[in-house]
C-alpha cells in the first residue's frame, strides 16, 4: 500500500491516511465505511465510534504509572470537543 501525504478538516498535516484516522481513534474499517457511505472528512473523524458488544466503551490504555513517565501532552480544540495526545516514556 502507498502513503500518501494528506491533511484533515483542520488543516493537520499527516504523512499517511492511516496515521490521521489513528490520531483520531478510528480503525481503518470504520474510517473507510464511513467514507463509502459519503460522510465528510470533519464527520468521520470527529464522530466517535460507538462501542461494539462484547468491547470495553474505554479505548485508555492500561499503562501503569510506576513503569512509564509522560514526557509531553498537546490538546487539539476540534468542532463539538477537543483532544487530548499524551506521549509517555519507559523508565
């Protein structure tokens, strides 16, 4: 598959379509039904995605504080929320 360079609704730059709908949480399955069902771009990424039965509603990771140290946090204001990339570091 090639990556090409693309943008979201806000102007963000991304080296792939996969690395956008990822930043947003979105799985390619979803991302790409969507998109087939003729969503705008805005709509796909900023509609959450409802849990599927038998999946927790919580995408959190289960990092535990004692073996990871956050090393930086950006907060990205979108239409109707915000979100919220925090990187952690082992050690």
């Amino acid at each position: 598959m090639t990556k090409i360079a693309t943008k979201d609704h806000t102007g963000r730059y991304f080296s792939s379509v996969e690395q956008m709908f990822t930043f947003y949480g979105l799985s390619r399955k979803v991302f790409y039904k969507r998109k087939q069902q003729g969503w705008t771009l805005q709509q796909i990424l900023t509609t959450p995605h409802r849990a599927i039965r038998g999946r927790p509603k919580s995408t959190k990771s289960t990092i535990k504080e004692k073996d990871y140290r956050e090393i930086s946090e950006f907060s990205y204001e979108l239409t109707g929320g915000h979100v919220t990339v925090r990187e952690y570091q082992q050690g």
